[in-house]
C-alpha cells in the first residue's frame, strides 16, 4: 500500500467570504515548524503551528462572530484520519478542513450544502455566496434590535431591514432615512462586536 503523505487544507476565509485552499506534506509539519496558507483574495491567512510534540494548534478568524477561535489538531488524527472538522462553537458553520484531498473537498461540499439549507429555511436563498454573512448580518441585527439599540436620528425604533445579495438596507418607517450595510462591512468592520446601530437621518 501506497501512503499518503500529502494533505489538504480549506478554511473559510474571514475577509471575503470564499473556501481557500492549501497544500502540504507531513514532512512540512514535523519538528518545530509549522504550515502557514492563505487565500487568493490576500487578506487573510491561517497557520498551523506546533504546540507541542504531539498536538498542532489552528487559529482562525472566524468569518460568523469575529472572534478568533482556537483548535487542537492531534497529529495522530492528521496522519489517520480522512478528514479533520473545525466548526465555529457559537453557529455551526464549518471553518477549518484538514485531511485527504478528496475527503476535505467532499467535507467542504457538505457543509455548504448544509449552510445552503440554514440559508434557505430562513428564506435567504437569493443572497448565494453571501448566505453565512447575511446569517450573521440578520442574527446581529435581530440582538440589537431585542435590546432596543437599532434606532433612528429621529427616534423611533421601527426599521425595515430589506436583504439583498451585496447588502443590507435598513430603512426607518417614520421618516425614511437608510443605512446601507454592505457585505464587506458585516464581514470586516467589526460589525459583531456593534453595541448600537443608528441610522443617519438625512434632515
Ligand atoms: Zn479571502
Ligand atoms: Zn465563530
Ligand atoms: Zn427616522
């Protein structure tokens, strides 16, 4: 039997929303180095580095909450198992995918199928690749607006929220003013940790 010592890794890139992928030997991964890839858009990159002589630790920004999630890669699993899953631990949204190529690929399609699913039950199939970001757009929006902090200038707290496939408009149904959120934005600026949203009014 022939062994495999190539490995593949994809991990859903916090910048601009895409799977990038990466490959590496086992070799790369043994002693004290470690691996670094990063995706085509150039923008974000993730490592796997040792921690110690057994375990590799993954750290990545995660693309849903902004937070930096840290994962324990056993090297054992790296060299046995077809396919190693990382997932956000607040929406289960699969981030880092460590393993046999084949594997990894397939484990990617999955997941986006299932993300396609959430997407659609929450009636958000038109907004294609944007679907997990929009998630976290409309989950965030939901939580501001649950403690009264997605407001307008003029003061009243009735806003549209109108989801397309780049942005999001929020509308005040008193006065009219809006607030374009565009998917870079909810994806890069913060946008998780907000504690308030207020729309400009334009009087
Ligand atoms: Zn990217
Ligand atoms: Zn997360
Ligand atoms: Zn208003």
């Amino acid at each position: 039997m022939l062994i495999n010592f190539n490995r593949t890794v994809a991990y859903r890139c916090p910048a601009c929303g895409e799977f990038a992928y990466g490959n590496f030997s086992l070799f790369e991964l043994s002693g004290r180095k470690g691996i670094s890839v990063q995706c085509s858009c150039g923008h974000s990159s993730i490592e796997i580095l040792p921690e110690n002589k057994v375990t590799y630790s993954i750290r990545i920004q995660c693309l849903v909450c902004d937070e930096i999630h840290k994962f324990s890669l056993p090297f054992s699993s790296l060299a046995k198992k077809e396919c190693c899953e990382f997932t956000c631990p607040n929406v289960i949204v699969g981030l880092v995918f460590i393993g046999k190529d084949e594997a990894v690929k397939k484990a990617v399609c999955q997941n986006e199928a299932y993300v396609s699913e959430v997407v659609a039950a929450c009636g958000l199939n038109h907004t294609g690749k944007n679907g997990v970001t929009m998630l976290k757009a409309l989950d965030k929006i939901q939580d501001l607006s649950d403690r009264e902090m997605l407001f307008c200038e003029c003061g009243a707290n009735i806003i549209d929220v109108e989801i397309h496939e780049d942005d999001i408009i929020l509308e005040c149904c008193l006065c009219g003013s809006t607030m374009v959120l565009t998917t870079d934005m909810i994806r890069n600026n913060n946008f998780a940790h907000l504690d308030k949203l207020v729309i400009p009014c334009k009087h």
